[in-house]
C-alpha cells in the first residue's frame, strides 16, 4: 500500500485573533511539508484544485513543480485536477511539463470538484457538469496515447491533427479518476480501467464497499486485468504523539472549514462530538497516535477490499506548523513501517516469523 498526504493549501485564522497567517508564508510551509514526506519515504503528496478565498491552490501544477525542485523521490499528484473547469489540451501541458522537471513523478487525479466557484469563473455552465466532465476525460486520455491528434466535441474547438507539447518524461502520465459517492462515477473508472481514488471524508468506509465492488465489476466486465483496477482512498488524517495530541490539533482548522461551507449548503454547525465519533474506531477520521492510524488503515484497508493506496487530507491542521510537520514525519517513519510489516506478514508469513 502507498502512503501519501494530500493538501488544500488551506489559509486558515488563528483561533484566538481570528488574523490570517501570510499567504507567501503559507506557501512556503507546504513547500516544506512536501520536503518533509519526501525525506521520510513516504509515496506522493498531493495538491488539490480550489477557486476560494480559503484555500491558495487554484494553480495545483505550479505548487508541484516548486515542489519537484526540491525533492528527489515523491510522486506529486493532483488531488484533484477540476478536469470539467479546464482546457485538457492545456491541463496536459501542465502535467508534461511537470513530469519533465520531476523526471518521471508526476501524476494527475481528476474528477468534477466539490465546489462550483471554476464553472462561472471560467464561463461554464454547470448544467452540464457531467456532460463535460466526460467529454473532456475522453479527450485528456487520448491526449496521453498520440502526440498529433484529430478530435471532435461539444464544448470545445475540434482539433485537426495539431502536435500537443511537451510530451512527459514518463510513457504515459498516470491518471486516477476522483470520485465522491454517485454509482455511476465509480462505475464509469471501472469501464475506462482507471485507478480509483474515493475520497472518504464522513462516515464510515465499510459504506463505500458496494461502490467499490461496482467500479471493479465494472472494469472486470469491460476487459481489464483485476490488478489494474486499483483503488486509493482519500480520507482526514492526522497523526501524533497520542490520539488526543493528534485531535487536539486537527479539530479547530476542521471545524472552521466545516462549518464555513455548511452556511454554504445548509448544513447544522459542527462540534466536538460530531468529531470525536468520526475519528472514534468505527469512523472514517484517520486521526491519532500512530497505532490507532496504523489500526485504522488496516480496517479500511480490509473493509474495501484491499487498497492501493491511503493519501490523509491533513491541510485544516496547517496552523500548527510544527505539528504538521510532526505528523508527516510519524507517518513516514511510525506509521508506514506498521502497514509494511502487515503487509510483509500477509504474504510471507514464514519470512515474518523468522524476521520477528
């Protein structure tokens, strides 16, 4: 299983003065966060795509590609790339050129959003969000197969043979498709044979084990090999010295963005509770001392079905700079030898036993 951490680039106020740190300050703490996971051997770091003042990621191949600069081994993703706002003509431009910096570490998980500032800002209209989500998917993928490409669409100029450049350093970019909890999306990656990255933000992951089942149903029945169906799963997450650290610094930077976009959608005001049930054993919260993550990895990993991949979503603790940096640290170097010598026990039992 890989590990990986995702980030929002959240710019969140201080509890007690309510002032907003420095954005260029922010920036280059996540730069340095992605520094952190790569020296501690962790597997990707992922930067999300948002147009709100909360967040300072509209621009996700830019933060990467300043990251790419000063790591060596990470794989640096989106998480995701909003594919139905942009140009993919454009959106692989990007991906290439940033492949080309990092040598070979770039890789793109796309999807619709959960937010739907990117369609009026870029002159879309979201009564199409499915139709251009698809079409534009169609035309990113072949955008990987052929460097000239001849294509036709809807909600965008035909191309006639045109050269697509940079071409990236890696044969073909690595896609994931992003998806929430609608059938037909995970559907939908299962048929393409693309790898699957839900993000698991409430609730519990036993939930999604139908959908997942659907998705490699889905990918079985259109001809691709199981182990191409691979699924990843992004979830809150934080780790630290003991479960209440951990929490204690999770909890205010969630509770502020949770409650921020409930006003939005309607939603009741979060609180304590609410939150200590999510990161309770039964919730889908990846928060605590590093045997609780560790624990807590292994149900998810055994209630879908065997993953992939585990990216933690841990940017709404970006206020507590050290801590973040201590959580990325613990789940390179706590966390990640657990889930390796499970691993290492599941498949070789005789060699775990003499290692021991």
């Amino acid at each position: 299983m890989e590990i990986g951490v995702d980030s929002f680039a959240a710019i969140l106020p201080d509890p007690a003065t309510g002032k907003l740190p420095s954005p260029t300050d922010r920036m280059a703490e996540l730069i340095e966060e992605v520094e952190v996971a790569d020296r501690v051997g962790l597997d990707v770091f992922g930067i999300g795509e948002h147009h709100r003042a909360e967040f300072l990621d509209s621009a996700p191949a830019i933060i990467l590609a300043a990251a790419a600069a000063r790591t060596s081994r990470i794989r640096l993703t989106s998480a995701v790339t909003v594919l139905s706002a942009a140009d993919p003509v454009r959106v692989f431009q990007e991906f290439a050129t940033l492949d080309l910096i990092a040598k070979g570490r770039a890789e793109l998980v796309v999807g619709r959003g959960s937010f739907g500032e990117a369609f009026p800002l870029f002159g879309l209209d979201t009564r199409a969000y499915d139709e251009l989500f698809a079409e534009k998917l169609e035309l990113f993928l072949k955008l990987g197969e052929t460097t000239n490409i001849t294509w036709t669409g809807r909600f965008r100029p035909p191309l006639t043979g045109q050269g697509v450049y940079p071409r990236p350093h890696q044969p073909k970019l690595p896609v994931w498709l992003g998806v929430g909890g609608t059938p037909q999306s995970f559907a939908r990656a299962g048929m393409l044979g693309l790898p699957l990255m839900v993000a698991i933000i409430g609730g519990s992951f036993e939930r999604f084990r139908p959908l997942v089942d659907l998705y490699r149903e889905a990918g079985m029945s259109a001809g691709h090999p199981p182990e191409q169906l691979k699924v990843g799963v992004h979830a809150m997450g934080f780790v630290g010295e003991t479960d209440k650290a951990a929490k204690d610094a999770f909890y205010p930077g969630w509770a502020h963005l949770t409650a921020t976009v409930g006003r939005e959608r309607g939603w009741a005001p979060p609180n304590r509770p609410q939150f200590e049930v999510m990161a309770s054993p039964d919730g889908a919260f990846l928060i605590g001392a590093p045997e609780t993550v560790a624990a807590k990895m292994r149900r998810a990993d055994e209630a879908l079905g065997g993953l992939s991949r585990i990216t933690f979503q841990m940017s709404t603790a970006s206020l507590e700079t050290a801590a973040m940096k201590r959580s990325i640290e613990l789940l390179g170097t706590e966390v990640a030898p657990i889930i390796c010598a499970g691993e290492t026990e599941r498949s070789n039992p005789e060699r775990a036993r003499k290692a021991n």
